[in-house]
C-alpha cells in the first residue's frame, strides 16, 4: 500500500465515521466530515497533507501524490 491509498482510505473511513456519529450521537459530528472534505481540498491544491506525513513517519512507501 502507497501514501497515497493509505490517505484515501483514512479519509474515507473517517467520512463514513463522522457520519455515523453525526446520526447516531450528535449531528455536530457532521463537522468532522466537513472537516476532511476541506481538507482534501486543501491537499489536492497545495499537496501538502497532515495524515499523509503521518503514514509515512508509520513507514508507509511513497505514492506518486504524496512523498
């Protein structure tokens, strides 16, 4: 698995988390989907990706988007 799978799977599982809790806990936790589609934004323009860093610090090999 690359950096950039891992990213993609991370902020997916995280979209489908917020939403349970923002349906079954409280609809604040809607925010938190907010929160990851920014910021998929936000690294699709400027490349530079907070989890992305993280994974590969975990010693995940590089991808072609993240390095």
């Amino acid at each position: 698995m690359t950096i950039d799978r891992a990213v993609m799977m991370f902020a997916g599982f995280m979209v489908l988390v917020s939403l349970a809790l923002g349906f079954y806990v409280s609809p604040w936790w809607y925010l938190l989907t907010v929160f990851v589609g920014l910021n998929l934004i936000q690294a699709s323009v400027t490349g530079f990706c907070p989890a992305a860093i993280v994974f590969k610090k975990l010693g995940i090999k590089a991808g072609t988007a993240f390095h």
